[in-house]
C-alpha cells in the first residue's frame, strides 16, 4: 500500500479512504482558499456551513433519508446516545423493549432501565452473543415506546439481515458499525444513531436520523445537551459542534458517492466478508463463532481452537504488516473489521495469511 500504510483491521476508530486523507491534508492550512484550516474556523462562519450544509445533504442523498426525518449531527459517541434515546422517547408510554444481541445492545439496555420500564425482547447470551434471533423469537411489547436494536455486533462479528417487524412501535437502531455499508430504508425507523468511527469520520461525531414527530416529548430531567428537540430547533449548533469531523463526513460521502454509493459498498462487504469466511470455512484450523445466518459483513470474528495458537496467530499477523487482528477482550479470538475504507488488497492478503498459517501449523 502506499505511504507505507499498514492494513489496519481495527473496530474503531478504524481505516478512512486513502483519497479522503490526502484531500484532508491538501487543504490542512487553508481551506479553498479562506486563508484558514476547517479547525480554525468558526462554526458560525459562512464558509463552515457550506460544509456542514453540504454534509447533511449529502448523507441525506446517500440513505435517500425522508424530508420527514431530521439528520443531527453530535458529540458524545454512540455511547451518550443509550441515555438520549429512553430521555427523549419512553415518555410515549413509559415502557421500552430492548434486544439483547450483544455488549453495546447490553449497555443500552441497562442505561435506559434508569427511565422506564424497559424489557429484553430476546437475547442471544445464551449461546454466547454468536446468534442473531429471528423474528418469530421476538417477545413484543405492543405498548412499548421503541423497540431497540443493535444491527451490527461489533464485538461478536453477527449483523441482523432482516428489519424486525414491530407493527406501530417506532423501530430505534445502533448503526455504528454498519452505517453506510448497505443501503437502509429510513422510513422503516423511528430513529437511526451511529458513532462516525467506524465507518464515517473520525471519532468525535455522532449522527443521529430521526422521525421529527418522535422529538419533544422528552423527560423532563433530560439535560440540555441530550434534547433531540433543541437539536433540531438549532440545527445540531446549540453549541460548538464536531467541525472537524463534520468536514472529513463531507469528504467520506463525496467518496461513496463516487464508488457508487452505498449499493457498491453492499457489493464491496459482501466480497470482502465472503472471502475471509469462506478461508475460514476451509481451513482446518480456524471457525467462525458466529451462526452462518447471522455472520457480520464488518466484523469477522474467527477463532483456533487454542488461545496459544490465536496469540501465535495474531504475533504473526503483526510481522505479516497487519494490524488489530486480535479479538475483543469480551470475546476472545480474532477479528479482522473490515469496513468500506478496507481496501479489498488487504482482505486478499489477509486471507493467504490465513492459509499459509493454517497449512504452518
Ligand atoms: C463502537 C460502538 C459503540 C460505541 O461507540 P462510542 O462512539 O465509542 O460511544 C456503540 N455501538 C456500536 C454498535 C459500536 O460499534
């Protein structure tokens, strides 16, 4: 790869496209001209608002996002949205119900039991977070505010590959890890958030799509900041927001765009995943925990059956110039993430890697 840049199979924050980077940097010390770097800039500034203008209409175009729906743009990680979501939305009836698929869908769960009554509607802890329950294993709540999902499970490597039918009940949803890669109707949801690491931005910007009926309704404890209703009253600047992130959005969708939006990144995982399970699936050393129905296209978690040997796998994998090949410490094991910035290169290399360590040992 070029400017000796290694194939970093982080979960986050992770790869960015090369050509978003280099574009980054052209315009470091002065943007277009303005004789200042977009760090630099007030927020308030003409020339700041085309870019946060722009990127608002530009994730909009790529999730073709209803005009009935609001895009935010915030701080705070997807982490501060598990308080915002139960603040600004349980008040419907006071009751929630949440699917247990894994750590994040967990922590959600927990930090909104503090304001309702909220449920589990399935959970996969059972058989270790390897599984993603169907919908008939659902246990509705038909009066429940939301019904809260995780899509893809960033540390257990499992992705649902269906939209749970709710009926009435507004659908909320974790797309930290799966933003952007697949193409998504919005209208099935109440609300989307996602932390922009993964795979939008650097850390730091939290993106939140929502329905605007769903907003100003919120508890009145719910602190300022964490109001979806006085986010869309000031258009995500109450106060400062991620200006820097906002701008390398802007720059991460100009570049799905041009690869051919979010359907060509659904053909890019699915080659890139593919080719890493099926390695897996024909090795003799290596399984995927995961159930084959609920394999992640971003997350590959994979494992030998001997900590030793994965120590000794990921060991190499470091001299073999790949790195954050080892497991979550929750599940052990490796996992190679491979979100839309990974070029296809490195999931090649990556799996004669894999061979070659299963043929040594
Ligand atoms: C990384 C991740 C989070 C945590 O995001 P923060 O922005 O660090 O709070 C939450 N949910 C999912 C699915 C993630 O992958």
């Amino acid at each position: 790869m070029e400017d000796n840049r290694v194939f970093n199979f982080s979960a986050g924050p992770s790869m960015l496209p090369l050509q978003v980077l280099r574009r980054a940097g052209a315009e470091i010390t002065n943007y277009r001209g303005s004789g200042m770097s977009v760090m630099e800039m007030s927020h308030r500034s003409k020339v700041f608002d085309e870019i946060f203008q722009g990127a608002k209409e530009k994730l909009r175009r790529a999730l073709k996002v209803p005009q009935e729906y609001e895009i935010l743009l915030l701080q705070g990680g997807a982490s501060t949205q598990f308080s915002a979501v139960p603040l600004n939305l349980i008040s419907a009836t006071g009751r929630a119900d949440y699917a247990i698929t894994g750590n994040f869908a967990n922590i959600a769960f927990q930090e909104a039991k503090k304001y309702g009554a909220v449920r589990a509607a399935c959970s996969s802890a059972d058989k270790g977070h390897t599984y993603i329950p169907r919908q008939e294993e659902l246990d509705l709540d038909p009066q429940a505010s939301y019904f809260y999902y995780c899509a893809n499970n960033t540390i257990y490597g499992t992705e649902w590959h269906y939209v749970p039918e709710t009926g009435a009940v507004p659908l909320v949803c974790d797309m930290s890890s799966d933003i952007l890669s697949t193409p998504v109707d919005v209208s099935k949801y109440g609300l989307i958030l996602a932390g922009a690491q993964k795979n939008m931005a650097p850390a730091g910007l939290t993106v939140v799509i929502l329905r605007r009926d769903l907003a100003g309704h919120e508890l009145p404890i719910t602190p300022l900041m964490l109001s979806y209703q006085r986010m869309i009253d000031k258009d995500s600047m109450y106060n400062t927001p991620p200006c820097w992130c906002i701008y390398i959005l802007g720059l991460v969708l100009d570049w799905v765009e041009e690869q051919g939006g979010v359907e060509a990144m659904e053909a890019n995982r699915r080659k890139r995943a593919e080719l890493l399970y099926e390695t897996i699936d024909g090795s003799r050393l290596f399984t995927a925990p995961a159930r084959a129905d609920s394999r992640s296209y971003m997350n590959v978690a994979f494992r030998t059956a001997s900590d030793e040997l994965d120590a000794k796998f990921v060991a190499e994998s470091v001299e073999a110039g790949f790195t954050n090949l080892k497991g979550h410490r929750l599940s052990g094991g490796m996992r190679a993430s491979i979100y839309n910035a990974m070029p296809m290169e490195g999931v090649e290399r990556l799996a004669d890697f894999i061979r070659r360590f299963d043929r040594a040992n």
